[in-house]
C-alpha cells in the first residue's frame, strides 16, 4: 500500500505534467489492444507579435501501450527549415510504469540535414532519443517553434527585423487538427495576441467553446477539449484535416486581403519580360494559328523544358516566385518558378495571366487561412473570366490544366482581390478507356487474344506516366508486364503503341498474344475468364477499379480517386462449340444508374461466340461518403466479372 503510494505522489509531483496525469493514465487503458499508444496530453501556447511573428511552446504526453508503440516512440524527431524557422528542445523525459523518471540528456538532441529528392531545401530533422521503451511507459517532451513555413525573397522583406516574420507582414494564421488516428485524452490551443489584434476562429466537425480573457500582453483564447476519439482510417479517404475536427485560426480579415497581397509581392519582381525571353516565345508560337494553339505549345513548353527541381537560394523560398529570367536561365525550379515562367511567357505572347495558389490533395475551407502548398496560373479570358493551367501537372498530359485537380479550390493573385473558387468539373467522357478484344480458343484450350485500346484525358496521361517508367522509356515492357500479370504463360505476337511522347494524339495500343492452357477443357466443357476484363483490372491505370476495397457496408468518409472516368468494353470470345446457353454458366446482364456511378454490362451467347459490352462510368474523383453505394455497386461488379469464371458446355 505504501509502495502505490509512493508512485502516486511521484506521479503528482512531476512539475511539467497536469495535475490529473495519473486519472489520464489509468483512462488510457482502456484502449490497450485496440491501440498502439494514447495521447495524454497535447498542449500549445503560441505567443503571436504585431509583426505576425510567433513563438510555440509544445508539450505532449504519450502513454505507450504495446511494443509497436515503443518502437514508434524509440526517436521522435520533427522537421524545420532552418532558413525561416526553429525548434528547441526545451525537456524531455520518460515515466516508467514502475513511477521512475528517466530524464533525457538534451546534449544528446540532434540535428541534422534531412536526404532530399526534387526539392533541395535545407529541411532539418529534430530528433530526441528516448530509447527502449516498454508498455505501460510515458513519453514527455516539450518544444519551442519558432517562425512558419515560407518566406519571402530578401529584397522583399524590407525593415524586417526577424527571419521568423511571416511572409504576409503582420498577420497569423493557424490550422488545428483537434483529431488524429489515436485517442487524445486532453488537448489544449491557447493563442495570446498583443493589443488591437483581432482574430476570427471557425471550428469544424465539432464544437468547442473558447475562453477568451485579457492579460498584461492583450487577449488571451484557449480551446480546450477532452476525451478525444480518433479517426478510424478508410482506405482512400485522403487528408486527415479533409474529415477530422479542426480550429482555423486567422488575421487576416478576407480572402480578397490575401489575393491583394499576393498579387502585390509578385507583380513587379516576378514577371518581367527580357529580350531573351521574347525571342524564345516569338519561336515557340510562330506559326501557331489560333490562341489555343499558342497556349498549348507555351504551357507544355513550360511543362517539359522547365525541369521540376527545387536549389535552395536562402531566403528566396516560398511565396515570392522567382524572377522569370533565373527561371530561363536555369531551367528548372519548383511549381512556382514553372508557373511564373508561363505567366511570363504567356504575357510576352499577350495574354493576361495571373499567379494563384492551391491545395493538391486536400480540401480548401472557405476561411481566410494558409491551405496552400501548390502554385498555378490563371489565364484571364478575353470575356473576364479566368481559366487555369498548371505547367507542373501537365508533363506528357494533353490537358492544359490538369482534371486530377478538378474540383479543387484556388485563390488568384489580383489587384482588385478575389474571393475563392474552385476549378470546374470534369466529366468521365473526356477521361475515357476503351478496350476492345477478339479472342480465339481452340479444342485443347490455346486462346489467341487481338486488343486494341485507346485512351484520353487523365486517363491517357496515366498510361503515358507508366509507359514512360519501364527501363527502355519503349512502352512495350510495360504492355507485356499487364499480359503476363494476367497469364504468365502468355507469349506475345504483337505490340503496337502511340509514342508515349508524343501528346498530338490520344493514346493508342494494340497487341496480339496467345496463351496455352488459356481455359479448362473436359470434352466439350470449357471454363474461362474473360481476357477483356483481365487486361483492364490488370492495367495500373485502372488501379482504382481493381484495387478499391469495396467490403465495407457503408463507409464514414470520402473516397478519393485520380479523376473521373469512363470505361467502355467490347468484347467477343470464339469457342471451337456451339454453346448450349442453358447448360453454361454466362454471366447475367448488370445494370445499374446512380448519381455517382452507372454501369451497363451485358454478356450474351449466339452460335459458338460469347458477346460482352460494358460501359461503367466512375462520375467524380472524390466521392463523398452518400455515394459509396454507388461506387461499390458498380466497382464490385466490376471486380467480381473479372475474378469470376465463364463455363461454356458445348451442344448441338
């Protein structure tokens, strides 16, 4: 009794956890199990200066609860670019199930450059060395940030007195997840501003009630929830931040204030239209007879001659793009070097174009924060309206703005401001895959199989991008790799393709392969699978059709895809018998309409020749959680066709 007690108290005393360390330990327990580890604690105080400038003090408690846990916990390490920010390790300690406490040597804190790939900022890596650990431990550490993600080219940053002000002078912004995978048990954000600092909140997925009270400094919010539960992962699902509840936290009063300012650090410093420049734009166009056509050869000009990688040039990264004429002279630079590059090009060639920002990836809310990680043009039409391009997506892709972007939010540099919109939709007509296939089978089973397919939009650019990874760069590797996927056995007669760098026309593919042993054979039984349909599932293009998991009743979140598609497939299969439909086994006709997906698929039996048509179309590239009836209807038959078997008995 006397050795609980002593624990407790040790447990109580400790000066950096919460009073209530003890009851948050013994609630974790429940979830041993069911999770590797429990978050405790989470607690941020962030300290905000007229500048915009912030300081963050962290501190997170973690109760490990299984040896994968431990291992997770063995090093923790965080991220920062040393250029514009900073993170201190100010303690960290381990308490043992036993009620012991393990400080950690802060000498023993490392840093050091992290391995790069495309973009070659000098990220650093944060790593605290805990060492073994056993269930039942508790981790606890505390850090200090210091400055934000981007900043500004140095010339543009004038009477700046700190390399942690942000790039936006004088405001803040902040995104909160309040969820995570693991259960959080309590979590706090407090936020102290100076003075005539206003700030706007909006809290998403939940509720949360801020407390807000002056101080010495200005006014103090906190947020402050308990008992947290966590987000059960769904495959495909996308951003944690796209479903989990969040706090949005801003200064900035709208999005119009942010596509001012963004329009304004740009305008004369980005853009500017060299000798140089103009000559390589007069050849690019000459000869061009429309507007369009000037636009497709400057856009896949920047898309292919402007390589994607990203030279740290110290304080030049973020925001600020890159004055064009580096962009040309080096030829290479990151989304938003190729994009200034275009609004250059495109304005040289007398076009009225414009920066804007994104989010690949992930949902941007309609509140004035900082969601963006992707830079982009927008072109302004001779009628007012803007229509994107984005040189960075568009590699090999007969697109001008890519439809994996499609329906996905953006906000235009402008210097009368703009308010955010969203890309347009676009349909699976224009992302199509048809496959056509003739196959032969004679008595002992041999099967030769003629296809031919075409492709276009998302679709053609995602056979392009594998067609163009196999070792020779041919193509035809990657044809013959889908064949034997489907039956090794296969030897292959013929293939025919569109060069995959050449984006004048549409993807085209043609091939003949024959396959021994192709189907079962008892006198006048045949069991088979339908080449058509082992092609297509076979095909990483089709990646999401074959591998969506498609078990689940009912699904809680979104289901993210590339794009929308349209799949159509003509089939038809010769037998060495005439077919006996009431004694074979011929799939029955499947027809389905939604408002996400429809899919017709018919197979039929005349003479001694089975016929299929399928036309399945896949209607947006992120599905909310209302359409997974849809979607799972119409994939899983799909899936199922493919794996399933024909059985054909021959008759008179």
């Amino acid at each position: 009794m006397k050795r609980v007690f002593v624990l407790l108290l040790m447990f109580f005393l400790l000066p950096v956890m919460a009073d209530n360390v003890v009851e948050l330990s013994k609630k974790a327990d429940k979830y041993k199990g069911k999770y590797d580890y429990v978050f405790l604690i989470q607690k941020t105080y962030v300290k905000v200066k007229q500048s915009g400038a912030s300081t963050v003090n962290e501190e997170k408690a973690v109760k490990v609860l299984s040896e994968k846990g431990a291992k997770k916990f063995y090093t923790v390490s965080m991220f920062f670019d040393p250029l514009t920010s900073e993170i201190k390790v100010l303690d960290a300690y381990i308490l043992r199930k036993d009620g012991k406490k393990k400080s950690i040597d802060l000498k023993k804190v490392v840093q050091y450059p992290q391995p790069a790939r495309w973009i070659y900022w000098p990220n650093t890596r944060v790593s605290i060395p805990f060492g073994l650990l056993n269930p039942g431990d508790i981790v606890v550490y505390k850090i200090q940030r210091q400055g934000f993600s981007y900043a500004l080219l140095e010339n543009k940053v004038k009477g700046s007195s700190s390399k942690f002000e942000p790039p936006m002078k004088g405001e803040f912004y902040d995104i909160v997840n309040f969820q995570g995978f693991v259960p959080i048990l309590e979590k706090e954000y407090s936020i102290e501003l100076p003075e005539k600092k206003n700030i706007q909140f909006k809290y998403f997925k939940g509720e949360v009630t801020p407390i807000a009270e002056f101080t010495d400094y200005g006014m103090k919010y906190t947020f402050k929830k308990s008992d947290i539960e966590p987000i059960k992962r769904e495959p495909y699902m996308g951003e944690i931040s796209d479903v989990c509840q969040k706090l949005l936290i801003s200064t900035t009063h709208s999005w119009k204030d942010k596509s001012e300012w963004f329009y304004k650090i740009n305008e004369n410093f980005a853009f500017h239209v060299t000798p140089e420049i103009k000559k390589k734009v007069d050849e690019i166009i000459k000869g061009a007879k429309t507007d369009e056509e000037k636009i497709d050869r400057l856009n896949h000009w920047v898309a292919h001659y402007i390589r994607y990688s990203g030279l740290s040039m110290g304080k030049g990264e973020g925001y600020t793009l890159h004055p064009s004429e580096m962009t040309f002279r080096d030829r290479q630079g990151v989304c938003k070097d190729k994009a200034g590059m275009l609004i250059t090009f495109l304005r040289a060639a007398g076009f009225d174009a414009y920066p804007a920002m994104t989010m690949a990836g992930a949902r941007i809310e309609d509140f004035p924060a900082d969601f963006f990680n992707h830079c982009v043009v927008a072109l302004r039409e001779k009628d007012g309206k803007f229509r994107m391009l984005d040189p960075t997506w568009v590699p090999w892709v007969r697109e001008e703005w890519s439809s994996a972007e499609q329906e996905q939010q953006y906000l235009i540099g402008y210097k009368e401001g703009q308010s955010l919109r969203t890309t347009p939709y676009s349909p699976p007509e224009k992302h199509y895959y048809k496959l056509s296939s003739k196959a032969r089978i004679d008595k002992k089973g041999k099967c030769v199989v003629s296809i031919k397919l075409e492709a276009e939009g998302q679709t053609d650019a995602r056979l392009r991008r594998y067609m163009q990874g196999v070792e020779d760069n041919s193509g035809e590797n990657y044809i013959k790799r889908i064949v034997f996927r489907s039956f090794p056995q296969a030897i292959i007669k013929k293939v025919k393709f569109q060069n995959p760098y050449d984006i004048s026309k549409h993807m085209k593919i043609e091939l003949v392969f024959e396959v021994p042993d192709f189907a079962f054979v008892k006198g006048d039984r045949y069991i088979l699978k339908s080449p058509a349909l082992s092609y297509l599932l076979n095909d990483f293009a089709n990646y999401y059709l074959a591998h969506l998991d498609v078990s689940a009743k009912e699904r809680k979140y979104p289901v993210h895809t590339r794009c929308t598609k349209l799949i159509k497939v003509d089939e038809e299969i010769y037998l060495p018998v005439k077919i006996d439909k009431d004694k074979s086994k011929i799939p029955e006709h499947f027809e389905y309409k939604g408002k996400f997906a429809d899919a017709s698929i018919n197979f039929k039996a005349e003479n001694n020749t089975i016929y299929q048509t399928m036309t399945v179309s896949l209607k947006k590239r992120v599905y909310p959680a209302k359409a997974w009836k849809d979607l799972k209807t119409v994939v899983g038959e799909v899936q199922k066709l493919g794996k399933g078997f024909i059985e054909v008995e021959g008759g008179k």
